[in-house]
C-alpha cells in the first residue's frame, strides 16, 4: 500500500468512526449495520454494493444490503451454504478475507459451482467477504461486491480487512449495549415484582426475593418472566388476595 493510499485509509476510518458517534446511536444494532456497509462501500477501492450476512439462531440472514440483488445474493448464499460469505463466517483464513477475483470463470467459480453463476447473473463478477470477529460473540461478515473481474486489488483486500476490524469492534459494542439495556429492563422489572411483594406482605427485600426465586422454581418459569407477570396487574392483585407467594397462571408456566 502507498503511503497516500495509507494517509487516505486512516481519514476515511477516522471519519467513519466520528459520524458513527456522532450520527447514530450505537445501541441501535440496525443502523450500526447500515452504517458500516455504506462505509465500506465508499472506502474500499472497486466496490460496487455490499451488505453482511450474520448469524442469527444458527441460520445466516443478509443484513443492510444496499440493493435488492444484494440482500438476494446474501440470501443465496446462505440456502446454498456456499460462497465467500460463507467462508468468511464459518472458516475465515488468517486475515479473515475471502476474495473472489473472478466468478465467470477459474478457481473462484469452480469453488463455488452454484453460488458463481447465480452472482455472474445479477451482474456481479468479484465479491470479497470480511469476517468481522467479534471474539466468539456474533459471526458476520461483510460482503463487497463489483460488477469488475478482479476488481479487489491487495490494498482494497488489506482495507477491507482493517475495516472489518472496526466494524466487528462495532457490532460488538452494539450487542454489548442491548445486553445492558436487557439486563438493565430485567433489574428493573424484579424490583419492581420486590416492591409489590414487600408491600402486600410486609416482608424485607430478600424475602421478596426468596419469594419470586420460590415461585420461579416451582411453576418452571423463569425468575424475569414471573417478574413480569406480577408487575402486570394479574400477579400483583393475586398476591394482595393472600398466600404465601404469588402463583403464575397455567399458560405462562414453560
């Protein structure tokens, strides 16, 4: 890489990183993505369209794609379980990219049979996917696509590498504040369960506690749902009717 081609690729991260901060929550999961895949887009030399496949409950969905063949071709690649997506997410190499230089014709196309005809058919004739490592939380990648054979020269694979790097640092962040504002929504609503509960019964924190754990355990229900459930109305006037704890009804039980 030149060292104005390096000078251009440090502007362009420091700036995607400033607007991220400064534009878009990084709470919100969905524009993170969006934000990231236009990036890339502008910032990796020969990109034409791109989007990020990520797993989701064992399945690999297309997120944020900039056009509609992407999110097909995305898509495609997770029904096939073939192509560079694929590899990227599942078995990355060392740098974590996986370039296709050409899907008409070679290695790349002979690699992924079925994957290749379908990309060279809506247009598209080099994609490089970039694992974006998230240190064994969420497995995505992101999918860069030219309408060019061999469009991906070794300075656009080390940028893309080195964007991906950031972007999983992003998505990790992303994930770890929703996991915050999940734990945060679940502390709230058992101290608020504590609340009713102390009140109805005239019993001291632990004890309420010990009462929702007691309730948990014996309608198999877990202890947030049981939380939930009380705060809701129904639990809260069952509990003020007298007995040792509140019960769930039979349909919130498992």
């Amino acid at each position: 890489m030149q060292p104005e081609q390096s000078d251009k690729l440090v502007i362009a991260l420091r700036s995607a990183a400033r607007d991220l901060v400064a534009h878009r929550s990084i709470s919100d999961l969905e524009q993170t993505l969006d934000y990231i895949v236009a990036a890339a887009v502008d910032t990796v030399p020969g990109a034409d369209a791109g989007g990020i496949s990520m797993t989701e409950n064992g399945h690999i969905t297309s997120r944020s794609p900039t056009n509609e063949d992407v999110h097909k071709l995305d898509d495609l690649q997770a029904l096939l379980h073939e192509g560079p997506c694929i590899t990227a997410v599942e078995e990355p190499p060392e740098d974590g990219v996986i370039l296709a230089r050409d899907l008409a014709e070679g290695p790349d196309a002979d690699r992924w049979p079925h994957f290749a005809p379908q990309a060279v058919e809506h247009g598209y004739r080099s994609l490089m996917s970039t694992q974006l490592s998230t240190n064994g939380g969420t497995h995505a990648a992101l999918n860069l696509y030219s309408h060019t054979p061999e469009a991906f020269d070794d300075s656009a694979r080390t940028i893309a590498g080195l964007f991906g790097v950031q972007a999983g640092l992003l998505i990790y962040g992303a994930n770890h504040v929703a996991q915050l504002s999940r734990a945060l929504h679940t502390r709230d609503a058992i101290g608020q369960a504590k609340g009713i509960l102390m009140e109805r019964f005239g019993v001291e924190g632990d004890q309420a506690f010990q009462m929702l754990v007691r309730s948990s355990q014996d309608t198999n229900v877990k202890l947030v749902d049981v939380a939930h459930w009380l705060t809701a109305g129904a639990g809260s006037q069952q509990a003020g009717a007298g007995g040792d704890r509140p019960h769930p009804p039979a349909d919130a039980r498992g």
